[in-house]
C-alpha cells in the first residue's frame, strides 16, 4: 500500500510542479481597441513682453535683524545683445563699520586702501575668443539712497531705481580681463585722500562725534559705493558680495602690519541696476509692461533675467476626454536655440507664472503640489533643446473644475534678478496631451 | 491513518488548485473562457462521455451512467491537470505552465434503482496574461506604451446529479448551480518618466441553475457484446449576470492613485447555450470498449447583456478504446485498464475569419488497487493528453500542449450488511 501512496503523491508532486506561469503571446487574437495616444496643441499668441520693474533688494523686511542677511551675487558690467539690446548693470551697495576697527595710535602709517572683488556665479559674455579688457569705475554715491518704508511695497529698490554716483568722486578703478583667475586677483587702489581722511578719522575720532560711533552715522558719511562699468565693456559678471566684496587698508601701527576690512552692509542698501537701451533691438516697441512682441513677427520670443523679458502665451484648453479615457501626462515643449559654446548659458530651469490681461505676474502656475517647472531636455535637433514643463496634475485639474478660461502665462527665469541666462524660443509652444483610452 | 492522511493531501491539493489560475491561453478571451476540451473519467479516451458507463468511475457528464455504479458502495473520485503549452505565432515564442483541478464527484446509491451523485466540476476556464508594446499614436518621438491584459476566472459547477433505471434503459438528471466571474485585467502604461498609467479591472459575477438530463441505453448485442448508445444535453439557459468595472490610474512617481470608475455596468444575463453530446459505446467481454462521441454547443447563440459574439457553433468528436488484458488476471498487468484515444474540438472561435481548432491525442491508464479493507478499492488513472489549438496563420496563435492527468477513484462498501451463520 505503501507504494500507492507514494505512486500518487509523486504524481501529485508533479502536477504541482507546473507552477502557473502564465506569461502568454496573442496580443494580435484579442480584440483590444484601448491604446494610449497622444495629441499635439499649439499654444495661442506667443509673444515677448518685457517687465516693467523687478525688485532687485531685499528691502527691510527681507534683511533679517542680524544684519547678515546680505544677496549672495551683485552683478556688474555691460553686455550688447543681439536679440534684446544693451543691458547695462551697476550694482549699488553699503559698507559697514568692520567690527574689528580698532583704534590705530597716533603714530600708526596707511599704507594703502583697495577695494578688492571676487567672482560670484559666472560671467555673461565672450571670456573664450575675443576677449577684451574691462574697466570699472568705482564710485561713492551723492546721497544714502532714501528707503521708502511702506508695507504695499516692501521699501524694496528695483531694477530701474536711480544709482545717484558723484562722478566727481571716483575712489578707483578696476580693470582685469573676464576670466575667473583675473577677476579673483582684481584691486583698485582707492583714492589716497578719503582713504587718509577715513584713516585718520579711525585714530582720532572721539566719541559720539565721529562717524565710526555708529552705522547710521557711518552710512551718512559714505552714502555708499557704484561700481559702473565703461561703455566698451562687453560682458556682465556676478561678484560674491557677501564676504568678497569688500575696502581693506593696510597701514603700520609701532611697526606691525596690520589691516581693516569694510565689507558690504546690510541687504536693504544693496541693489542692481538694470538698464536695458532696447532702441536698436526688435523689442524697442515694447514701451509697459502691456506691450506684446508676437513671435510671428520677430520669428522669435525671448525670456531673459536681468533685462526682464519673458515669453508669453495662452495656453490652450485641454483636449476633449471622452467617457472612460483619462489624462497620463501633459507636456509643454518650448523649442529653443542652442549652441554649446554660447556666450550666455541657457537656464537650468524655467517658471510659468500666470498672467492677468495686463500682463501683471499673479503667480507661479502650480499642479496640484508644486510648482510648474520646466528643465532641459537632452532631445532635439542641432541647435536646439527642448524645455519640458510637466502640466499634468495641472490640465487634470483644469478638466476637474470644468474650467473654460484659457489661462495667459509667462516663461520666467527663476533668478530673474541675478542671471543673464536666456532662451530663445523660435517656434511656437506645443502643449502635448497624453492620454488613455481604456475601455471602448 | 494512511487514508486520512492521503485525504488530507488531496483536500489540501485541491484547495490550492482553486486558488489559481487554470489555464494560460489567449484564446480563452472570448465568451465564457475556454470550454472543456476534454475533460472526465476518460480522459485517456479522448474525453468520451455520452455512452460510458461502468461501476469503476463516476461519469458525471451523463447523468444516466449513475446507474452502473454498485449498489452498495459509495463513490470518491477527483483528478488533477498539469499542462506544459509552447505558444508560438509567426514571430513570437513563448510557453506557460499551469496546474488546474478537474473535478470532485461522489456518488452512492439512495434507492433500489436510484443513484445520486454530487460534485464540484468546471464549466469553462478563463486565464491569459498578455503584455505588448505598441507606438503612442502621434507620438513624434517613438514613445511606446505597454499594455497587459491579464483574464481569469471561469464558471464552476456544483452539481447534484440522480440516475434511475428501468431495465437496459437509464435515465439521469444533474441539476447545477452555475457560478463563477469572467475577470479581466488590463494595464496601461507609458513608457515615460513622470507619468500615470491606468489600471482596469472588469468583471462579470454570474450565477444561476442549470439542468442536464441524459439517457442511456444498454443493447446487448450477443452473450459477450453489448453497445451502449447514449446522450446528454442541457437546452439554453439565461444565466443571472452582474459586470462590474474599475478603473484608476496611479501616479508612477508618488504612486498614489485615484479612482477614476467604479460602477456596475450591467445587470441582466448571459446565455449558456444549447449543447448536446451522442455517442456509442461497444463492449466486449468487458475487456475491449470501442466509444465515440459528438458534442455541439450552439455557442453562436451566446449572448453576454444581449449582445452577441462572434463565435460560431461549438463542435466535438471523440473517439477512444480501451482494453484489459484480464480483470481478473493474477498479474497486476493484465489488471490494468490501457486507453488511447483521439479528439477534434472546433470551438466556435472565428478570428479574421479562421478557425481555432484544436487536436489532441490521448493515452494512459487506469490501475486497479485492492485497499486492506475488505473489498475496497482505489483507481488510479493516469493520463496523457497531448494535442495543438489555433495555428500561426495570419497573427493566430498555436499552442502545442502536454497535459498530465491523475484521476483517483476510492470506492468502499458503505452499504454491504454482514451476516454472520
């Protein structure tokens, strides 16, 4: 008997060991009709518009109470460039009273004061073939700059804000050639008789009277420095501002080597001016923020930082989704120029911001948790890229609320305010709906 | 002790066969899922059934055959599949492996010339899983997608079955209850970074009673033949159906997902259609059987919410013999019931107009054990089926299969009273 239970268990055993694997073919005998496609819609009406005013401080409320609270990047310089003019940018900033000023004794000797730089992010410009020395003028201010203390506004300085210099009061000058190693070594002897003036007043100031006796005092007595670039100059640069940028003397005291530094002050006093001389570029129309330059007639849109262009276009209602099919992704594709050795980089990412009808910024488009963004993508043709903005919680929600406005939008730099990156859009945006079809 | 044990390994065995899928077959997509092809305690005869009768195995795809078991025993019988398939089609290859339990039947005597018998049997199997890549319409850079569809699940049949007979004729009735689901899966998924993919589930629940009356008739040809001629049918029946469907779709990144569908799609019926079996059954000096059998199904007349399918009318041919040596032999050998058979199904499957055929050859058999216990015995069937379905014309599938069944039949003596001189 014993053998029959075996006999049986083993054939048991060897059913069993058919495990169900059931991967099969037959795609092509089963009538299956869901897919998943995609569909293709231009955007409407792309166009440049340029911002009217960007706030380019921090003002009071962003500068935290430590005082430390100082932009990371200044940028200086001049660039002409082809698709959106001459943008011309002169940063604006304060030095502080160095808290290890110390007092010299009456016998101590200035050597001498410079005024020293270093490079920030990067530089905007030709720094490969053609490249050309640049000079900056390094100016006081006539005046503190005046903070105009208001909630609406945030007593912020902006990018048009006027950098009242003394041109009569040129504390020196930097020249060096746009490479990283140059610019790091770059110095300006400032003008012998306020750094002697600023020296003596550090041996034999006495008390409350003395403009060291405190920052207010201080800041009324310098008004604050310019740093203006020549009109030869051909590149924009970011400076580090917050521990480089800064007025050093050196001077002897009985005999010793000693040195104190003024470095940038407080973040409300600091701020950039960009100009932008659009005259001989196909935006000089563009007189307010309103004003539009369509792509169709300039075969070009342009979002740019610093010159405050962006791309503006109205997005386009999502497809039609009949029953039982449902959105899987949705892509805004920007074509843009690209070329590898390209004088001003092409951003790391993008912003879409929505706009009203006067083109003011409401706010960053948002999917359902985050923000849109778009990032480059490796795949295009010689030249160009693509940005891939993913808008898919975005379109869902859209067809959720059943909403029928069609929704402006503007493609903006994130660092606005701080990067001369740019793209160049030369064909209008498409909106890619990919979608599934799931039951017939 | 040895038999509980056994017992258990089988009840076991079975309720592990239940959770799984049964079969792998792309063609089991249409209507109820793939019929039986060939199914029973003979099997290795190429799945005859209409004119079989015998006091060995519990034939309940005629009710009729009842009537031949013993009057006093009672009847335990169950068998197990195992299958191999290699799938091919013009440009593909592939292969499953699926196990899958058969049936579950006892049986007894109730009264004089009245037989009962219960069980638990399958009526049709539903099982593929089938992945593919295909271009995303409009898709300017070659994105594809994937889509699976995956199908499972079949009607089961728990049946009670009476057998009564008058003379050489015997007639039989098996009342089922008829449940099962026809699921199918399907997902669809882009491949692309950051995107959802859509997930559906659609099935149908459907339950409801079915009736299958058969008749056989003994003739006795001469003191050593007899032929048995025999039939079996169930006329169409509604069955009470539900299809359901769900559908979401699961963000790849988060994996978080959101509904899209749940709702009840239908209520109404499918049609179980018409299906009768004949056949013929030559015995000779109960050592040589000659049987053959013809099924149709009007499986044209199926209807799932009363929409029709293409499908065409179900045909079956089954022809098988067996021989034993001598019951009563005094080698084991010659105690073995040896079978062969053959079967043609045509399933009613037209796709693009061609058949889904299927041909299979069978082999094995029957081993008769003496248990300790006084004049209780086992049957050990063994049987080997191998055929091919469908071909590769045109974007069909072929499908060449082994398939190894085991049937085991207990039968004790529940009944017998002893007496003692």
């Amino acid at each position: 008997m014993t053998r029959i239970y075996l006999c049986i268990v083993s054939l048991l055993l060897l059913i069993y060991a058919c495990s169900n694997d059931l991967e099969s073919i037959g795609q092509d005998i089963v009538d299956n009709n869901n897919y998943i496609g995609s569909e293709l819609v231009t955007v409407l009406n792309t166009a440049t518009i340029r911002l009217d005013s960007f706030p380019t401080s921090s003002g009071t409320w962003g500068s935290s109470s430590s005082g430390s609270s100082v932009p990371k990047y200044i940028i200086v310089g001049k660039y002409d460039e082809p698709h959106g003019g001459t943008t011309t940018a002169v940063p604006c900033f304060q030095l502080d009273i160095p808290s290890d000023l110390g007092s010299p004794s009456f016998n101590a000797a200035l050597d001498s004061a410079v005024f020293c730089i270093h490079l920030g992010s990067k530089i905007w410009g030709d720094t490969t073939y053609n490249i050309k020395s640049q000079g900056y003028n390094i100016y006081r201010l006539k005046e503190l700059p005046e903070i105009v203390y208001s909630p609406t506004f945030n007593d912020y300085f902006y990018n048009i804000s006027p950098v009242d210099y003394d041109k009569d009061s040129l504390i020196g000058r930097l020249e060096f050639l746009p490479k990283v190693e140059h610019i790091n070594k770059a110095w300006a002897r400032v003008n012998d008789n306020l750094a002697e003036r600023m020296f003596y007043e550090m041996k034999f100031r006495s008390g409350k009277d003395s403009y060291y006796a405190n920052t207010y005092a201080f800041r009324n007595f310098f008004k604050g420095l310019a740093i203006v670039p020549d009109e030869t100059n051909d590149c924009l640069i970011s400076l580090n501002a917050q521990d480089s940028l800064f007025m050093r003397f050196f001077y002897h005291d009985n005999g010793a080597e000693r040195t104190t530094t003024f470095k940038v002050s407080r973040s409300e006093f600091l701020y950039n001016q960009y100009l932008t001389d659009r005259t001989d570029s196909p935006f000089a129309a563009l007189e307010s923020q309103r004003d539009e330059v369509y792509l169709r007639d300039v075969d070009f849109a342009l979002c740019q930082g610093l010159s405050g262009y962006a791309t503006t276009f109205t997005l386009p209602y999502p497809i039609g989704m009949p029953r039982y099919s449902t959105l899987l992704k949705v892509q805004l594709e920007v074509k843009v120029e690209y070329y590898t050795n390209n004088p001003i980089d092409a951003p790391a990412s993008l912003y879409l911001y929505e706009l009203n009808k006067t083109n003011d910024f409401m706010g960053r488009l948002q999917n359902t948790s985050s923000d849109v963004v778009g990032t480059p993508q490796e795949s295009g043709g010689e030249n160009e890229r693509y940005y891939i903005f993913d808008m898919t919680e975005y379109y869902q929600n859209v067809i959720d609320r059943y909403d029928n406005t069609q929704t402006d939008v503007a493609i903006v730099l994130p660092e606005i305010t701080s990067s001369y990156d740019y793209i160049v859009v030369k064909e209008e945006p498409v909106v890619r709906f990919y979608y599934a079809n799931y039951k017939q | 002790m040895k038999k509980i044990i056994l017992l258990a390994i089988i009840s076991l065995s079975c309720c592990f066969a239940f959770g799984q899928n049964n079969i792998g077959t792309p063609y089991s997509y249409y209507g109820l899922g793939l019929l039986p092809e060939n199914t029973g305690a003979y099997a290795a005869m190429g799945g005859v059934s209409a004119a079989m009768r015998d006091n060995d195995n519990i034939n309940y795809l005629n009710p009729a055959s009842y009537t031949a078991l013993d009057s006093n025993r009672f009847y335990f019988q169950l068998a197990m599949n195992g299958e191999y398939t290699w799938i091919t089609t013009h440009r593909e290859a592939s292969s499953y492996r699926v196990m899958q339990h058969s049936y579950l039947n006892m049986a007894l005597r109730l009264w004089k010339d009245l037989y009962f018998s219960f069980g638990f049997t399958e009526k049709s199997d539903i099982g593929y899983n089938i992945n593919y890549n295909e271009l995303i319409s409009g898709s300017t850079d070659y994105t594809t997608f994937n889509q699976a569809l995956q199908g499972m699940g079949g009607l089961n049949d728990i049946y009670g079955g009476l057998g009564w007979r008058y003379k050489n004729l015997s007639l039989g009735i098996n009342f089922s209850y008829i449940f099962g689901k026809i699921e199918k899966q399907q997902t669809l998924i882009a491949n692309m970074m950051s995107s959802y993919y859509v997930r559906t589930r659609e099935y149908i629940r459907l339950k409801d009673m079915l009736f299958q009356p058969g008749i056989q008739y003994n003739w006795k040809l001469n003191s050593r033949s007899n032929l048995i001629l025999g039939a079996t049918m169930n006329f169409s029946q509604k069955l009470w159906a539900k299809q359901e469907f769900q559908a979401y779709k699961v963000n790849t990144g988060s994996v978080s997902s959101t509904m899209l569908d749940d709702e009840t799609l239908k209520r109404g019926y499918i049609v179980y259609p018409f299906r009768i079996s004949g056949g013929f059954n030559f015995q000779h000096k109960n050592r040589l059987r000659i049987a053959g059998d013809y099924t149709f199904q009007q499986l044209s007349k199926y209807e799932a919410f009363k929409e029709k399918q293409n499908l065409k009318d179900y045909h079956k041919a089954a022809f098988g013999v067996s021989l034993i040596p001598d019951a009563a032999g005094r080698f084991f050998r010659q105690r073995i019931n040896y079978m062969a058979g053959a079967y043609f199904v045509d399933s009613g499957i037209r796709i693009r107009g061609l058949h889904a055929d299927t041909y299979g050859l069978t082999a094995g058999v029957q081993m008769p054990f003496i248990l300790p216990n006084i004049g209780n015995e086992l049957l050990l069937g063994v049987a080997l089926d191998a055929g091919m379905r469908g071909s590769e014309r045109d974007g069909l599938v072929m499908e060449r299969y082994i398939k190894l069944r085991v049937n085991i039949a207990f039968k004790e003596f529940w009944f017998m009273k002893r007496k003692i001189n």
